[in-house]
C-alpha cells in the first residue's frame, strides 16, 4: 500500500492510499467483479490493509457504475463490499464519511480516484471519476455533498490519484463535445492533439478544473497506470485486476 498524502490536525490524520502490483495472486489485483477468484483477491485486500494497519472488516466498497451518485456512509456500513462485491454500497461512484477509523474504498485500472478531505471539519470523501464521471461533473456532486454538511468547497481539498495519462488516452468527438459542455476551460486545458474527431485527453486535467472552478484547492499525485507504472491499466489489457483507492479518519492518540 502506497501512502499518497497526509493531512493533519491536532486531533487527527486523515491519509490516502492506493495499491500497487505486487508478486501476490494476479498481482496484487483487489477487485471483486472481475472474474478472479474471489478468496485470492480478498487474500490480497487482506494483504494491503495489513500493510497499512487498516481493518479491511470495517472497511465500505461501492459497485461502482460509471456515475455520479455519492453516498453518505456510517458504523452501520462497515465490512459492506469488503468480502462480496454483492454486498457493496449499490450503484454508487462516490462515498463520504465523518467516521473514524472507517476506510474508504473504490476500485481503478485507469480511471481517475479523486480524494477528498475537509480536515478541519472531520469529513473525507472518495470518488471514482472515469470519463462519464468526469464530463458528469462527480467532483462536483462530491463538493455538493460536503456542502450538505456545512462545509464550503474553498474549506475542501481535491487529491487527484494515478489515472491513465493524457498523453495515452485517445478519445473520440462524443468524449470531446461532453468535456467540451461541461466546461470549456476544461477543454482547452485538458485536450491535446487535436486531429478531426480525436484528440488526447487528460481526465486529470478536467477534474482539477471542474474542482477549481468551485475554488476548491487541488493536488495531483502525478501518478499514472500503466504497462510500466505500478498501477494497472484496462488500455493495457489489464481487463481483470484492478487497484484499490482508499482514504480513512484516524484520532491521533
């Protein structure tokens, strides 16, 4: 498990992770739904959040569908997804909680994980942003809901995590004229190589963008999957495994 960021207050530490490929089952693939053999991969959850000393049993999961529905998370939801993708928070791309000490959890292979944190509030969130999430504008369903919460987006900071790069992700005109609606900033931005209906895209671009835009303050990890990168990739041919995107509340002792 690689730590990404920290954030921190007097009383607590708020941390983002993400899995990398490891010589285990499949290498180190941690999703459910992909057609591997389910005792092996939650063998390799077990493996990653004994790495970082979480509890996989009082961590949450989401099916996640490729939009934009966020989900407030308690006590009552811990284990839900960690063991059976059947049990996971249902058709959802995007969680919050202001628990302690209850990982949350998404699963990538190229898609972007954005991490939020309000730490000066008690409040995290993650979210899974591929390009439907993204041109649907999820980073902003995610400021929309801790706003829910009292929170003003500019009290918000955005993590953006390993995602395809934009030098790698061809897209074709529908992808352009969504990012192109949604914002055009984001557009001139994020688009590059523009030749007839294709043009290269950064997703990473566009949700940094789409988080600015409500003055929210972003970081990018500028981390990307790939063939030679520690992060698989569905471009890749990397179809049935998938890295884990988790962030979790701790009380400083």
């Amino acid at each position: 498990m690689q730590l990404l960021h920290t954030w921190e207050t007097k009383t607590n530490r708020y941390h983002a992770y993400v899995t990398k490929r490891t010589d285990g089952h499949n290498a180190g693939n941690v999703g459910l739904h992909v057609d591997d053999d389910i005792d092996q991969v939650v063998l390799n959850r077990q493996f990653f959040f004994q790495q970082a000393n979480l509890s996989l049993e009082g961590s949450v999961w989401a099916d996640q569908v490729h939009e934009t529905s966020v989900r407030y998370v308690n006590a009552s939801d811990r284990g839900k997804g960690a063991f059976r993708y059947d049990e996971a928070i249902p058709q959802t791309d995007g969680l919050l909680t202001t628990e302690e000490s209850l990982p949350l959890a998404l699963v990538f292979a190229d898609c972007v994980p954005l991490f939020f944190c309000a730490k000066d509030y008690g409040v995290i969130g993650i979210a899974h942003a591929g390009w439907k999430g993204t041109v649907g504008n999820i980073a902003e369903s995610m400021i929309r809901a801790f706003e829910d919460k009292g929170i003003d987006a500019k009290e918000v900071e955005m993590l953006v995590g390993p995602s395809i790069s934009g030098y790698d992700y061809e897209v074709d005109r529908r992808v352009l004229d969504a990012v192109q609606s949604v914002s055009p900033i984001a557009y001139k931005q994020a688009v590059r190589d523009e030749s007839g209906n294709h043009a290269h895209l950064s997703l990473q671009t566009v949700n940094e963008v789409l988080a600015k835009e409500h003055d929210t303050t972003v970081i990018q990890s500028n981390l990307t999957t790939g063939a030679d990168t520690p992060f698989f990739s569905y471009r890749d041919g990397e179809v049935k495994r998938r890295f884990a995107a988790v962030i979790v509340k701790e009380r400083k002792l």
